[in-house]
C-alpha cells in the first residue's frame, strides 16, 4: 500500500512539474500551471517612470491571473544584464539564474544569441498570442537588426526615429527633412543641436540614420561588416560629423547623455531638435509636464530606422514558464494597447489590428495617441537597421576620433 | 573574546577585498576559463592601453584625487586655525553632521542645477541681468578641465575632513597652543599652522588618504559633473565591465589594474607633497615672520566654507523644488505650477527598497561597530596594532570598488552564495567597517585611561569598565561613528547593483538607475529620500546622548 | 597569620627600567596607617612605581620585583585583583554617573540591594563633609568637593592600600591642607598603607613617614 501511495504520488508531481529542461510551450496548459506561484525577475530598463508604471500595471494584472509575481528589476543599461548572465555562466550556474526575463534587442541580443546564453530557440512562435502579431509586414518582428531571432526573443513594441521641436521657437517651415537639411539647419542654429555621446543606444541610432543615408550602397550595411571595406563604406558618415560637430551644442566638447537628458534640454531651451524611438515621447512627456504643450514630432521622407524591441529569456532562468506568461501577455491585445496610450507610455504595438477581434480592434481606435505624435500614415517610409558588427566598429571609429574632444 | 575581534576584523575585510582582487587581476592577465581566457598573456593591458584619450582619462582621474584633497585640506586647515574656539565655529561644526548626510550623487546633482547654463543660479539673474531668453551655450558641467567635477568631489571632501579633525582636537592642546602662539606675537592663523596643524594632520593622514582614493575613483560624481569626452577612467571602467561584447571583459580587468595604478600613483604624489610641504612650513616657520595681518585669510576660509554648505543645502533645495514641480522652463525662478505627482507615482513603491536600505544598514553598522570596538579594546591590551593590521583596515577603501566587486560577485558565485541578503550586509561591512573605524578611533585613544585605572583598583573586572565606565562616556562619539557608517551604507551603489542583483533593492540603487533617465522631477525625489536617511541616523545620535546624559554637564561636550 | 611583619605593603627589589635604563629602585615597607613618601623632578618616573603596584604599567617599561600585600605577592596579579585605592591629580569622577552613582560604584558586591548601598553611599558622604550630595551632577562640584567625593569613592571601595599620584597639587593652597589632613587621617583610620607620589615637600611632611628620593 505504502509504495502505491508513493509510486501515485512520484506521477502526481511530474505530470504537474515539468522540470526546467522540459518547459514546451506548445503545451501551454501545462506552462500556466508550472507557472503559478512563481516570482519572474524582469531586468528592464529603469528611467522612464511611464514605462516602470506600465511594469507595474502589467504585474498586478500577472498576479491577478495567473498567480505569477513579477519583479521589476530596474536597470540603467541593459549591458549589466548581460554582464550578469556571463558572470553566472562563468561561475557554471548552468540553473536558477537570477534573471528571468531581459528587455533587449540589437547588439544585446546578438550578443546573447552569439554566446549561447538564451534560451530557445522557437519559443516565441509557439505563444498562444503570437497569432495577432503582425510578422508579415514589420520584418523586424522576425530579424532583429538584420539578426534572425530563431524565435529566441518576443516582440514587444515597435519604435521608429522620430525628430521633436518646440513649434513656440522653431517653426515648421524651418525644419531640416533629411540628414543633409540637418548639417544646413545646424549651421544656421548652432548650440541648438546635439545627439547623445555614443555607445548610448539612441546615440548611436543618429549614427547610423546620417551611415543609412548618405553611404553610397546601403545594402553593404546589411551583411556583416567585412575589414577592408569598413573606411570606404563609413567615409560619408565621419566627414559629415567632421562637418558638424563645430555647430553642435556646447561645440561637441560635450554631449548629452541620453534622450531623457536631450528632452531636458529641450524643455530648457538649450536643444530646438530632439529625437527619440518612440513617437509617442513627446505626448508622453507633455501628458507629465516634462515638456511644453507646443512640441511636436517631424520626420525624414526619405525614412528613418526603425526596430522592434523585445523580451528574452536566458538559458538559466529559474521561473522559466512565468516569464514565458509574461511574454504571452505582453502580446495580448490588452496590454499592447494600453501601452500604445500616450498617457501610459504611448510605445508602438507590434500587433496586426486587422488580427484582432472587432473588441480589440475598438481598443486601438480609441486611442488618442497624442497631439504630438504623428498619425501612423505620417510616419514616413521605414529604413532598415544595419548588422550590429557594423554599429561596433562605427562607435570604436567614433570613439576615436571624437571620444577626446578636448 | 575580544581576542579574536580584530582577527574577525581582517578576515572580514580582508578576505572579500584578497577575493575581489584575484577575480580582477587574474583577467587582467588574460585567465578567465569561462570566456575562453586559459593563458596569462599581456594582451588585456596592450588593449586597454590603445583605448583612445586613455592618457586624458587617467590623468582626470589621478588630478582629482590630488587637487581636491589638497584644496580641501588646506580650507579645513585655514579654517580651523582661523576661527577655532568661536562660536562661528561651534555653528559650521553643526553643520558637518548633516552635510555628511547627504550622498555623493545627490550633492552632485543639485550642483549641476544650480551651476548649468540653465540652472538655479543663471535662472536667478536671467533675463533681467543677462538678457538670456534662452541659456548660453557655455560647458560649465562636464566642462573638459574637470572644474566642476572637482568642485563636486570638494564640497563633500570638506565636511568629512572637518569631521575627522573635530574628532583629533581634543588630543592636542588647541587653546594652550592657541594662547602660546598669540602671546609670542604671531597670527592667529600662522600660530594654529606652525604649532597645532602638525599634530592634527598626523592623526588625520589616514582619513586624507582615504578621501584621495575615493576621489581619484569615484564614478557617480564623475559621471554626474565630470568631463565625458574623454570621462574620468572610473566612468570608462565600469562602461567597459558592462560591454556586451563580453570578450572585453578582461581589458576591463586591465583597465581595474590601472586604475589601482592611478590610485597608488596619486598617494605617492601626496607623499611627495607632504614632505614639500613640511619643508616649506618649517622655511616659513624658521624666518619668524610673525603673518599677524591674516583678516583676509581669515575671511577668505570662513566665506569658502560657508559656500560649500550652502552649495550642498542650496543644491538639495533646488532638488526638493524640482521634486514637487511641474512644468519648470528656463528663465523661471520658479516652477510654473507644483504638483505632487511625482511623489504619489514613487511613494507607493518605495516600500521594498527603504526596508531593504534601512535593515542593511542598521546590520552591518551594528556588525561593525561590533567589531571596531572589540578590536580597539582589544588592541589597548596588546599594544596598539602594528601598521600592517592598519593596511588590511584601509584596503576596501585604497582599492577602486569598481575593480574588486565585480570579482568578489564571480567569487561569491563560485562560492554558491546568492543574492541574499546576509551576503549584502556582509559585503556592505566591509566598507562601513573602516569608516566607523576612521571615525572612533581618535575619540578612542584619546580617552583617559587613568579612569580605567581607578575602575580596576575599585575592583572592577575589565567587561565591567567597558561597559559601564567606557562606552558609555564614548557614547557621543560611539554614535556618530555609526551615523557615519550607516551613511556609507545607505550610499553604496555599485556592491549593491552587484552583489543584490536586483533582488535586493536599496533607495541608492533605485535613485541611479532612474537618474538615469535625466528626469529632474524623479532625481529631485530619490535625492530627498536618499538624503533623509543618514540625516535622520545623524539626528539619532546627536539626540540620543542628549537626552540620555541631559543632568550631566560635562557629558555634553562631544 | 598576619603580625606586624606581613601586614602592610612591601617592595621588594622593585626595579623598574625604561629601555635598559633603570628609573626607580625601591626595598621598602608601609606599614599600615603609614605613608612612604616618593619624590623626584618632574619626568624622573616617580608614577610609575604607582603605576607598577597598581597594575597598569605601560608595556614601554619594564617592570620587577615583588609587591607582597596581605602575605601575598601581587606583582603577577591582574589590576582589577590587587584591590588598590588611587588617586590621581585630577578627580577623575565617571562623569556619566550621579556623585552617589559614583560611590555606590566602588562598593563591593557584598553590599546587596539598593537601599543598602544608598544608605552606605551618604553615610560615606557625611564623612567627608558632603551630606545630601547623592543626587549631584559631579560637574557642579567645585575642585575640593571633588577631591572629597574621590576620597570616599576609594575608600568605600574597601582597598588593600592607597596609590596616590599627586592628588593636592591642583588644588589652591588653602585646600591643600584640608583635603591632605583629610586623606591621612582616613587612611589611618582605615589602618591602609600609603603610597604617595609627589614633589611638594609639604606634602611629604605632612604624610610623616619615610621618603624615597628619584631621579
């Protein structure tokens, strides 16, 4: 009798605990249930409080559903993230990471997939709410600059670089429509322009928006970066900042840190052009009192990059099936289109509308995205993101020629 | 017991800094068996070496650990020599306490708003002044000398220096000497210098070399206030610890190495500085000028000292405004409209965090005042510790944190311990342990023992002086040093990002990582929050004594 | 059995050297009530023979010799055994402690309960002259009621023999001689040896016993 009770027992817990290598969200059933009770450590990007609040409704609502506990881990740049994977990996902590789920793409994300340390691959597909995602017509949803996901990494939100001004000093008519415009606006308004100091993300991102338009074949910045062809490809770019930097602000001795600090100098006057991923920011910013009501957003014709962001899971994550929850919900059209809300965080959805169910699709309607935020039509065309080997070399070559300024 | 006390005290400093180091220097040489590294090779430091502006960087870095040492000395030393024993003195000398209070980064912060083109002070004389509609386009913050980084590092440098010389007075004869030199003639200034100064600087050397490590290492105020093209080495190391392209992690361990370089290189400089100074005095000394007509300079310390007060509160109540602000455009002297918005979205969820900031705090204060007053009762009966026991008690504070933490997390990890929250109190206690030590010793040594005596020809056993005799009339200072040391605590950021790993979460931690979002309203915040807690640690022990020992007159001299 | 041979305080080869120099030599016997006086120059290391009795010697001399108290060499003894009653220059009143806190201090546990060592504590004060000072902060006293308190502190104690460093020479002249005639005549009554360190010859003469001279 005694080892019947045991034997029942011994099946009960392995048809209800599927261990860590075992987790198949195909069977999704079984994924719900491993993950109630669990706590899922999200390491995600902490100096936006719109976006930590939007963490924290999405936590709440995690809790309420599914019984998982979502812990926001507030980072200030997600290299520390990776930083720790590496460290635990060295260590040989090959289970029970401390991190569950990461905030990440581009170079992080090659990184990671680079030196095996997510993961997968083909989770993300196997999400139940992977059906409304729209991966027909946003090719970043599947490769993330120019890096195919293999399905290691959810989609999570769209940006698109978008450029700001305060209408109250700058008028419309004056606005530069191309990078080119750009040098000639600088000119004309020195001090009144900067981009953050690379390797910072956004940084980088003017970068590589100045290397997609003005280098002579652009199709070259899709493939890895080959070692001859680097100073030919890349001359435009650095002849252009050469060009630029007297007529920056604070004559590029300095530069700001990051966009937050960028939006701060254009509330303070200093900056008259901004530009940032979102193209909610700025409604979102105004929605906060951080910026004046007259801001509003501009774009290239020719294009800007654009990109998806997404969430990962290393390969040693403890709660393993609550980040895939996680993950699943941050798809569903609920949460994406209260993200899109300007008044909450105001990010892109990745989500088809035409996907969705005729409730949904209402969600997304209603949606008042801001009176600075450019309609979607308004956007503009889409320029790809460059392979990340390029984006290293490039802030190595900027570092050297502008990292001492002084 | 006590026997073992500083033994403890070695091994608990010394241990997680030996540890630290391996997993720092090892990689610098090329040996990381988890990335590949298997071989000891020079390439890391050929690598970190090639990195662009690297030259500029050190030398930012090692200039800041000597000039605002130097600067910050020579105003303590004015200051005191000047205007000691007035009740000038006795009001900055209240100041101090509170002024220690306040983080690093949050003094650095409120000096950006107050100092930037489109700060406190421009906002003040703008338009009608200057006729600025809009701010110049001027590099006072981050500007390429380091100025204003320095300025940071000095406002904060001051206040500590001013303690630890408050804590070395009563062991010279302040007054008798005061009294001697002005009978002789001389001035008040020069007096205090040639005969005082000497005496005082000797105890205080060590808690100078401490302020020359952190200042030639320190990275949240670098990264605040210091240059960025190219920044201070400290701000670069902890770029390169967090490079994805993790194949740089071991330029990153060379480029911890040189750092250490610097740090030495620049306690070397001010060796070489005292002795030219000692020199020089005793030239100056020697003549017999009497340096009678020092009004000037009198004024000059006074005004200097008072500016660096002011500074700091100024700063902090730019900070507090901004915290309550909202939309708040250059040239407004004051915000547009206040709103309570960024309070009521941050209270909420400051519950975890300050638990955490307060417990940790209060344990590892607790586990090292433990331990310094078991080593330094202790150390009376063997004979005071030989210099190398000194070394081991200043190591977590000579060696940038940034070059041992993150090999000390690589050696906990090998060790199995995880982020909890006994290794966070204990990786804490070792750099409170050697601020509370700095901070007690003097007081300590400088007790009567002739009272100990009379103590133990009443009979009394050596636990019992202790306790009812000792500690109790060091009490004052007892609890200022632990206010001290809970403001170490409080202010960590780097071991708690690491060691914590985001499961243990501290106001500090919180503060950084939203800092880093440049928002004014939410810095304003975390500033307040991360400044109230070591006040209020401050408060406790001014209060405490006070109120315990309120009918005894002679208990209220510190 | 203790006779007038083995009752008092005797030195026997005290040798005390400072890096292989020797300061002071003293074969010496106190009998109890007495004093035996020790003058020298200031810096001569007259307190350290204090210092060596009383069991706090600084580790930079070197000390020998037996100190046979009550039959017993108490050389080897820890300080808070030899049961010695000091007094230094200064008052030295626990500062933290009430005047009576102070006193009730010193007593030995065999006096039990609150009541009882109170009471001990101001018949001690009435004494020396100091009736309803129990309560006192020891700051507010003036440098003679100090010195009182600090007599009655280290008698009450009830000490083996007295160490005295100096004890009257911060006080003005007038009260010199009150609180020496004081202390003499208590220590005689006690029937408690006396070792006094000093440079006044005042003081010696008025101590009537033998003097050491060093240095």
């Amino acid at each position: 009798m005694k080892m019947l009770a045991t034997a029942l027992a011994a099946l009960a817990m392995s048809a209800t605990h599927l261990s860590a290598a075992e987790i198949e969200p195909a069977n999704w059933d079984a994924v719900l249930e491993d993950a109630t009770g669990e706590t899922v450590y999200w390491n995600a990007w902490g100096g936006s409080e719109n976006i930590n609040a939007y963490i924290g409704w999405v936590g709440d609502e995690l809790r309420e559903r599914y019984g998982v506990k979502l812990v926001h881990v507030k980072l200030d740049d997600t290299a520390n993230a990776v930083a720790s994977v590496v460290t635990e990996k060295a260590a040989g902590k090959n289970e029970n990471g401390a991190i569950d789920l990461i905030w990440i793409n581009g170079e992080n994300f090659a990184s990671m997939k680079r030196q095996g340390l997510l993961f997968g691959p083909d989770w993300a597909q196997k999400l139940p709410n992977w059906q409304y995602v729209d991966a027909e017509t946003k090719p970043t949803i599947t490769t993330d600059f120019t890096i195919p996901t293999d399905g290691m990494e959810s989609p999570w939100g769209m940006a698109k670089l978008v450029f700001f001004h305060d209408s109250a000093r700058t008028g419309a008519s004056d606005l530069p429509d191309s990078a080119d415009e750009l040098l000639q606006w600088a000119k004309a308004n020195p001090g009144r322009f900067s981009y953050p100091q690379p390797p910072d993300f956004i940084g980088s991102t003017f970068l590589k928006q100045v290397l997609s338009e003005k280098t002579a074949d652009p199709q070259k910045l899709l493939q890895p970066v080959k070692a001859g062809e680097f100073a030919a490809v890349t001359k435009p770019l650095f002849d252009y900042l050469d060009d630029l930097h007297p007529h920056l602000w604070r004559s590029a001795k300095a530069f700001p840190k990051d966009y937050p600090s960028m939006s701060q100098l254009l509330a303070d006057g200093e900056l008259d052009i901004t530009f940032a991923f979102n193209p909610a920011e700025a409604s979102a910013a105004i929605a906060n009192d951080l910026l004046p009501d007259t801001v509003r957003s501009f774009t290239f014709s020719g294009g800007t990059l654009s990109n998806t962001h997404f969430v990962a899971i290393p390969y040693n994550a403890a709660a393993k099936a609550g980040a895939l929850v996680t993950a699943n919900f941050l798809l569903s059209p609920e949460a994406q289109a209260r993200k899109q809300d300007p008044n909450v965080w105001g990010d892109p959805t990745v989500l088809a509308i035409e996907k969705l169910s005729g409730e949904d699709r209402a969600r997304f309607a209603e949606l008042d995205l801001g009176i600075a935020t450019l309609k979607p039509e308004q956007l503009g065309p889409t320029l790809p993101e460059p392979h990340p080997s390029w984006m290293a070399m490039v802030e190595e070559e900027w570092a050297a020629r502008y990292g001492v300024a002084n | 017991m006590l026997r073992f006390a500083p033994g403890i005290a070695i091994a608990l400093l010394a241990l997680p800094v030996i540890g630290g180091l391996a997993g720092t220097i090892l990689p610098a040489f090329g040996y990381l068996p988890a990335l590949g590294g298997g071989e000891l090779s020079l390439e890391p430091f050929m690598t970190v070496l090639g990195q662009p502006g690297l030259l500029r960087s050190s030398l930012i870095a090692l200039a800041a650990g000597v000039v605002t040492a130097a600067i910050s000395i020579v105003l303590v030393a004015l200051f005191v020599g000047g205007w000691s024993e007035t009740r000038t003195f006795h009001f900055i000398q209240s100041l101090v306490s509170p002024l220690l209070a306040v983080p690093h980064a949050a003094a650095a912060f409120g000096l950006a708003f107050m100092i930037a083109p489109s700060g406190f002070l421009a906002r003040l004389v703008s338009p009608w002044a200057t006729g600025w509609e809009r701010p110049p386009d001027w590099l006072i913050v981050n500007d390429p000398l380091g100025l204003s980084f320095m300025a940071g590092l000095i406002v904060k440098e001051v206040p500590f220096l001013l303690l630890m010389t408050l804590a070395a007075l009563p062991q010279v004869p302040l007054s008798a000497s005061n009294r001697l030199a002005a009978s002789l003639g001389y001035g008040r200034v020069a007096g205090f210098l040639f005969t005082t100064w000497p005496a005082i600087y000797r105890q205080i050397r060590l808690a100078v070399f401490a302020v020359i490590a952190f200042a030639s290492s320190a990275v949240e105020v670098a990264y605040i206030l210091g240059p960025t093209t190219p920044a201070a080495l400290p701000v670069r190391l902890v770029e390169w610890m967090n490079d994805p392209d993790l194949s740089s992690r071991f330029m990153a361990s060379a480029g911890a190495v040189l750092q250490l370089g610097i740090t030495l290189a620049a306690l070397l400089i001010w060796l070489a500085l005292e002795k030219l100074c000692g020199m020089t005095m005793m030239h100056f000394c020697e003549q017999g000028r009497r340096y009678r007509s020092d009004r000037l300079l009198r004024l000059a310390a006074l005004v200097l000292i008072a500016l660096t007060a002011l500074i700091v509160f100024g700063g902090l109540a730019v900070l507090a405004l901004w915290s309550v602000s909202g939309l708040w455009q250059f040239p407004d002297v004051l915000p547009d409209a206040l709103s309570l918005r960024g309070w009521m979205q941050t209270l909420p969820r400051i519950g975890n965090p300050l638990v955490t900031t307060v417990t940790v705090g209060l344990a590892s204060t607790l586990l090292s005042t433990l331990i310094v007053i078991g080593s330094l009762a202790s150390g009376q009966r063997d004979g005071n510790g030989t210099r190398w026991k000194l070394f081991f008690l200043y190591l977590p504070l000579l060696v940038p944190q940034a070059g041992f933490v993150f090999g000390l997390k690589l050696f906990l990890t090998h060790g199995g311990v995880g982020a909890t929250w006994a290794a966070l109190v204990l990786v804490h206690t070792v750099f409170v342990l050697p601020y509370i030590f700095l901070s007690l010793s003097a007081p300590w040594r400088a007790f009567d023992t002739r009272y100990e005596a009379i103590a133990a020809g009443l009979g009394k056993s050596g636990w019992t002086t202790l306790l009812v005799i000792r500690l109790p009339m060091l009490s004052r200072a007892i609890l200022v040093a632990c206010a001290v040391g809970f403001a170490v605590s409080v202010g960590q950021y780097l071991p708690t990002v690491l060691i914590g790993a985001g499961r243990l979460v501290t106001i500090t931690t919180e503060a950084v990582a939203l800092g880093a979002g440049g928002n004014r309203r939410v810095i304003g915040i975390y500033a307040f929050l991360q400044m109230l807690l070591p006040f209020l640690g401050f408060a406790f022990a001014a209060v405490v004594p006070t109120l315990l020992f309120r009918n005894r007159r002679a208990m209220k001299i510190a | 059995m203790p006779d007038e041979t083995t009752a008092g305080l005797r030195l026997d080869a005290v040798r005390i050297r400072l890096d292989g120099r020797e300061l002071v030599a003293v074969d010496s016997r106190v009998r109890p009530g007495e004093t035996l006086t020790v003058m020298g120059p200031s810096g001569s290391g007259k307190s350290t023979l204090l210092a060596y009795v009383g069991g706090f010697l600084d580790p930079v001399f070197a000390g020998e010799g037996r100190v046979i108290c009550g039959g017993r060499d108490i050389a080897n003894f820890p300080a808070q055994e030899r049961h010695a009653g000091i007094l230094f220059q200064d008052p030295l009143l626990f500062p933290h402690m009430s005047v009576g806190g102070n006193l009730v201090f010193a007593m030995p546990g065999t006096i039990a309960g609150k009541p009882a060592r109170r009471a001990r504590a101001e018949a001690a004060l009435a004494d020396v002259g100091l009736e309803g000072f129990y309560d006192r902060d020891p700051d507010t006293l003036s440098g003679g009621q100090k010195a009182r308190v600090a007599l009655a502190r280290v008698l009450l104690a009830e000490p083996n023999f007295l160490l005295l460093d100096e004890p009257f020479s911060k006080l003005d002249m007038q009260l010199r001689g009150q609180i020496r005639t004081l202390v003499f005549e208590r220590a005689r009554r006690s029937r408690l040896p006396v070792i006094l360190v000093t440079h006044d010859e005042a003081d010696a003469s008025a101590a009537g016993g033998d003097v050491i001279e060093i240095g």
